[in-house]
C-alpha cells in the first residue's frame, strides 16, 4: 500500500473478515472517496483518517455492524459527501446527537442517514451551514415538526428527501425552504395536499409524491409551481407539467 498510496483517489474495500481497521490506509495521502461496506469493524480508532484527513471529499458507510458514528470523521477537514446507511445496528436518535458536525459543518454538502432508526430530525444538523442536499429515507418520522424544518433554513437546502418515512402529511414548515429544487415523498401515508403545503417553492423542480394513498389535492396546492419539469405518478393523480394540469383518477 506505501508504494501505489500516492496515487489512489477512489477506495473502496468490504469484506466480513475484515475485523480491525487497516493501518496501511494511512498511506493514503491523496484518497478523495471511501466506501467501506460489509466490514466487521464495530469500532474505528480515531486516527482511522489519518493521511487523507485534508484530501477526502466523499465517504460512504453502510451495512456495518457499528453502534455509533466513528469520530475519526472530525479529523475530515474537507468532507463534502457523507452517507451514513443501512447499519446493522442503526444510530437512532441519541447516537447521532454525537456526530461530529461541527468539525465538518463548513465544508458538509450531501448528507444521508437512510434506514438510521431515526423518529426526529438530529438537531446537530443546525450545524452543517454548508448543506444543500440532506436524505433520510425509510426512517420512521411519522411527523416532522416546524421547529425540525427551520434546522435547514439557515443552511439553504436544495434537496429534501423524505421517503418511506410514515409521513401522515406534507411537513407544514417544508415551505419555508424557499431554495428547495427537490422534494421526494414517496411511499409515505399522506392522504391529502393542502393549498398552503408547498406555497412559496418556486423553485422547486422536482416532486415526487408517488406511492402515497392521495384522496384529496386542494385546487391551488400546484399553483405558482412553475418549475417543475418533472411529473411522477401517486395512487390516484398525476400533475401535468407541460400543460398545467392536475388529473384526478
């Protein structure tokens, strides 16, 4: 690894047997992206970054058996790109209040905490100032409160993704996320769209709303979406971009 570590900038490694954090990734030096996949790692040094602390921009971890997130990811001063998905052992709220996000809240851009047994937005999100993308699919939310949505405000998210959450309806204060170009909400539980539900996204270009038991649409919950290019079908309707219309099966 000392001899080829100064040219790799893509790694990626994943393999049951692997029980102990490699100490040849310290050399490295100019690795830009890391996935680490399928190990059988439950604990990560603090030094695990060491060599790439200045060089890695993205980071992958997923189906690892871990019970809280690795603080070696403090030392990632230029991190833009963090996947935190689909753990043996998922965060859930508590573990996550210990992520170190004021370490890379300057330089953060896409965050994803898919299937983390979350039941509310981690407040240590507020710092990640940098955010423009933040998913959280197939966590069990139910509800997200306003107070959850201001936490994105500041950082001026462009994409939301909010799928397979049991979502019972469209988060009220999702309108205040005025920069919001994305919003994904599919296969959640939300029977109706109110005309005040996405007021004010008028730069949004992409809904999805597919997979949700949709019964009533208020006549204006589309207006001023003028945006949109896309259209994605939901159980009973579909919205026309081109046209502007709104058909109701």
């Amino acid at each position: 690894m000392k001899q080829i570590g100064d040219s790799i900038t893509t790694f990626k490694f994943g393999s049951s047997i692997v029980n102990s954090w490699p100490q040849s990734f310290s050399h490295l030096n100019r690795l830009k992206e890391l996935v680490v996949a399928g190990v059988n790692i439950p604990y990560w040094p603090p030094s695990a970054c060491h060599g790439f602390e200045r060089t890695l921009t993205k980071l992958t971890i997923e189906n690892l058996p871990v019970g809280s997130v690795p603080y070696a990811i403090a030392t990632l001063t230029h991190l833009e790109e963090l996947h935190l998905d689909n753990l043996e052992y998922p965060f859930g709220d508590a573990s996550l209040v210990s992520l170190p996000f004021e370490a890379i809240g300057g330089s953060l851009k896409v965050l994803s905490l898919k299937n983390a047994s979350l039941t509310t937005f981690p407040e240590s999100i507020q710092q990640l100032l940098s955010l423009n993308s933040l998913t959280l699919d197939g966590n069990h939310l139910e509800f997200v409160s306003d107070e959850a949505i201001k936490l994105l405000q500041v950082a001026n998210v462009t994409m939301l993704g909010l799928k397979d959450c049991d979502l019972k309806r469209v988060p009220g204060a999702i309108s205040d996320l005025k920069k919001l170009q994305e919003l994904h909400l599919s296969n959640n539980l939300i029977r109706s769209l109110e005309s005040t539900d996405l007021q004010n996204l008028f730069e949004l270009r992409e809904l999805d709303m597919s997979g949700n038991p949709l019964l009533y649409i208020s006549d204006n919950s589309l207006c001023g979406l003028n945006s949109l290019l896309v259209q994605y079908y939901c159980l009973y309707c579909y919205y026309d971009c081109q046209n502007g219309l709104l058909i109701i099966n």
